[in-house]
C-alpha cells in the first residue's frame, strides 16, 4: 500500500534549515522508513489493546512497556 506519509516541502525544509540537501531516491526511502515505524507503532496499540493513541498512551505505541 503506497501512501504519502510525509510533506514533503516540511521535510525538505528541515534538511534546507541544516544546509542540507536530499539526493536522488532518500525521499522515497524517508516515506517508507517512516511508513513502517508507523505500522509498527500501530500494531504495538493492538497488541497493547489501545484503540485510541492519545500523548498519555503513546508509551504503548512506542514500545516502551517499561516507562
């Protein structure tokens, strides 16, 4: 499943701020690092049995079951 996870000009831009530029390719590999850390975070709220990431919860996301 392709979805655009990032914006890019955001992105873009806080490489530009460290004058840094991004080359060929590294924005579609961005796109699915951050695609999968993001299913992977999902999937911990399932096997956690949280239904709603909310900033108290989001421990659980992250995997950090030791807080």
């Amino acid at each position: 499943m392709k979805n655009n996870v990032l914006n890019k000009t955001a992105v873009k831009n806080i490489f530009a701020m460290h004058d840094r530029q991004l080359g060929k390719g590294a924005m579609e590999m961005l796109e699915e690092h951050i695609s999968r850390e993001l299913n992977t975070m999902a999937k911990r709220m399932v096997e956690g049995n949280t239904k709603r990431l909310v900033p108290d919860l989001f421990w659980v996301a992250l995997g950090k079951w030791n807080k």
